[in-house]
C-alpha cells in the first residue's frame, strides 16, 4: 500500500479522534493533510495540529478562530493556517486527499462529502446523515461503488461480507443493534428516563447525539436508510435484529441460505482503519475475538412497539427522499430539546412523527432535491416545525 493523504473532518469528536489513532499507529502509510472540527475544543484541535504536523486546520464556528490561533501559538505553531466556516470545511474536504474520513454529526455533513467525492478522493464515511438526507444529490452507482467506504460499524461489516459474493446472490441484509441502555424495556416504563440515563450506552463511546440515537433506536432506522442506499437493497430486503453484545456488526444472507457475518469486539478504530486502507486491511488496529474463552452470543427480534423509529424510517424511505430528510432534522431537532430538559424522552420519535405527518402533502408533491440549497431549506423548515410542536408541549 503506497502511502495516502487523509484529511479528517470531526477530527475532536469521537470519529476524528479514534482515525487520529490508527493513523498514529501506521505514520509510514499516511500523512495527514488537514483537519477540521466545530471549534469549540480548540487546545485539542491545536495538539492534534502539532502532533501530526498539519499544515491547515478549519474550524466551522467563525467565532473559535481566536481560540484555535492562541491554542497554536502557545505551542509554536504560529505557520499553521485557520480557516473558518462551513464553505471553508467543504474546500478542505475537496482539497484532493487521497482519502478524506467524515466524522462530522448531521447533515452539515453533505456538502464535504459531495465536496470530497468531486475531488476524487476516496470518502471515508462516517457521517450517516449524507446519505440519509442527501439522496440522490451524494451519489450515483458508479461513485458508490468507487469511492465511498463505510465506516460505521454496521456498514462496514455489510460491505466486508458483501465480498463473499455477488449483489444478484443477496437475500438480505442483517442489522444487528445492540439494543441500547433500554433494552427489554416497555413503552410505559420508558416515560420518565432523563438525558443522564439516555447517555448511558452499553457498549459504543459515542457523542450525544449519537447515543440519544441509539437509546431511542433511530440511529437503527437511519441505518436501515443507509444500508439500503449504499448498497442499493430494497428497504423489505433489510432486517433488523437486536444483539446486545455487539460483537456480530452486521450480516448478509444469500440466497442459497448461507450468512456471511462480521464479527470482532466492539472498537470503531476497526472500520475506521478499513475506511482508510481499503481494499488493503491494516495490522495492529484492534483487538480480535478471543477464541479460548467461553462466550455467548444472543439475538433477538425488535420491540417495534417500545421503539416504534426504526419502523418510522421504513416509512420515509419508502416514500421519499425528503421525507428522510425532514425525519433526520426533526430527530436531531428533538434530541437537542430532550438533551436539554425541553421535552420527553418519549417525545422523541413522537414530535418527529408529528412533523412528519404535518408535512407529509408538501413531501410528496415533489420527492426528489433538485439543489444542496433546497435540501437545507427543507431541513430549515422541519427543524421550526418541530420547535413548534415542541413548544406547543411546554
């Protein structure tokens, strides 16, 4: 494997800062051309600017400028360049890396990831809220199959057990969840559960959003969205099966009955190295299953009726791309209220239903995105809806 340069997008979140990691592990296969992140770790943004010898950091909030340049002047790093805005990180991310890995949370996402696809560089994808709310506008067949390499967990197991044969042998595609902090759990029982509690995952370090996510399940539906965009399966051809150990990341089944499944202990620096290295696979990343020691493995079928999202998100992918789009923004919308004691857990998946139902006729009239531009007014408009119906609850 030649060497290859990478820019990071969320290089201080949890994506960006394991990516950082493997890259550390292998400096002999990968050199690391810029990074960007919010701005609101600036000392971290700096350290890892230093570390790695980046000649270019962005930071998205304008304001973080200040405080990223005195983070790097108080480590002598006063030749690095900062940058800031949104338009500033898409530039980065259409710099022309050989790879660029997108650890960005929510569809501020897509424009570096379209960005980066233009470019030719390899996407490394991290960021599921591109293909969940971007649709057609991220990729066509051939950019799917060439350039984007998965990185969430589940993806990235489908895409290694793809290998095993051809699109026309696929029966199914198996999501494995480990059924969040909540598990077992009845609708009822679930009314009072704080922020404190939601944060609280099994198994996965993630960030909040991504954790409340998880609790609630709609991190499943959108990678049922995901899963059958990327690897273009029809939505009924997608299971979902709960399996709290989280070591089976996900499965394919082919049609003469044989599934093919990938399976290691719970470490996203995994799929981030393949993400990476891709076709090639790197050594020293993780570590694997431990075959000396007993183990028990569970599977078991969802609870649709305690976590009705996943079913929610069968429902907009098989009606239209926008209505993935407003169901990605009014859960983020949601998630932020519930992080901030302005509505129930419950209230969750239900406002994004609310909003949903409220703006279904609109959706409907005209399915597909013709612009970037159109995508995010949409989004602007699921997101005050779902304030809305927030305060209305208040």
């Amino acid at each position: 494997m030649q060497q290859r340069s990478v820019v990071v997008l969320g290089s201080t979140g949890s994506i960006g800062t394991q990516g950082l990691d493997v890259i550390d592990r292998h400096r002999d296969l990968f050199t690391v051309t810029g990074l960007a992140a919010g701005g609101s770790h600036a000392a971290v943004l700096a350290e890892q600017a230093v570390r790695f010898h980046v000649p270019h950091v962005v930071v998205a909030d304008t304001q973080a400028v200040p405080a990223v340049r005195e983070a790097l002047d108080a480590l002598g790093a006063s030749d690095i360049t900062v940058d800031a805005g949104q338009d500033a990180v898409a530039a980065l991310a259409g710099s022309g890396a050989d790879v660029v890995l997108n650890g960005i949370t929510g569809s501020i996402g897509l424009q570096p990831s379209i960005a980066a696809l233009q470019a030719g560089s390899q996407l490394a994808l991290a960021n599921k809220e591109s293909v969940v709310a971007g649709g057609h506008l991220l990729f066509d067949a051939q950019v799917r199959d060439a350039q984007i390499n998965p990185v969430d967990s589940e993806h990235s197991a489908i895409w290694q057990s793809l290998r095993s044969g051809t699109h026309a042998e696929v029966a199914r595609l198996v999501v494995t969840a480990s059924g969040g902090p909540f598990r077992g759990l009845t609708r009822a029982e679930m009314t009072h559960i704080t922020p404190e509690q939601a944060l609280n995952h099994p198994t996965w370090n993630m960030g909040p959003v991504v954790t409340i996510n998880s609790s609630t399940l709609m991190n499943k539906g959108l990678e049922v969205i995901e899963a059958s965009r990327l690897f273009d399966i029809e939505p009924s051809r997608i299971a979902v099966t709960v399996h709290p150990q989280s070591v089976v990341h996900s499965m394919v089944e082919f049609v003469d009955g044989a599934t093919i499944a990938q399976a290691s202990p719970p470490d996203m620096r995994l799929p981030i190295a393949l993400g990476l290295s891709a076709p090639a696979r790197l050594d020293n990343v993780a570590a694997a299953c431990d075959w000396t020691q007993a183990a028990s493995w569970t599977f078991e079928p969802l609870d649709d009726e305690a976590f009705p999202a996943v079913n929610l998100a069968r429902h907009c992918l098989q009606a239209s791309e926008k209505h993935t789009a407003v169901l990605n923004a009014a859960n983020e919308q949601a998630v932020h209220a519930f992080l901030d004691h302005r509505l129930p857990y419950l209230g969750i998946v239900d406002t994004v239903r609310d909003v949903l139902d409220e703006m279904d006729g609109e959706l409907r009239s005209a399915p597909l995105f013709e612009s970037v531009e159109q995508m995010v007014e949409l989004e602007h408009e699921a997101r005050m809806c779902a304030d809305a119906i927030i305060a209305a609850q208040a």
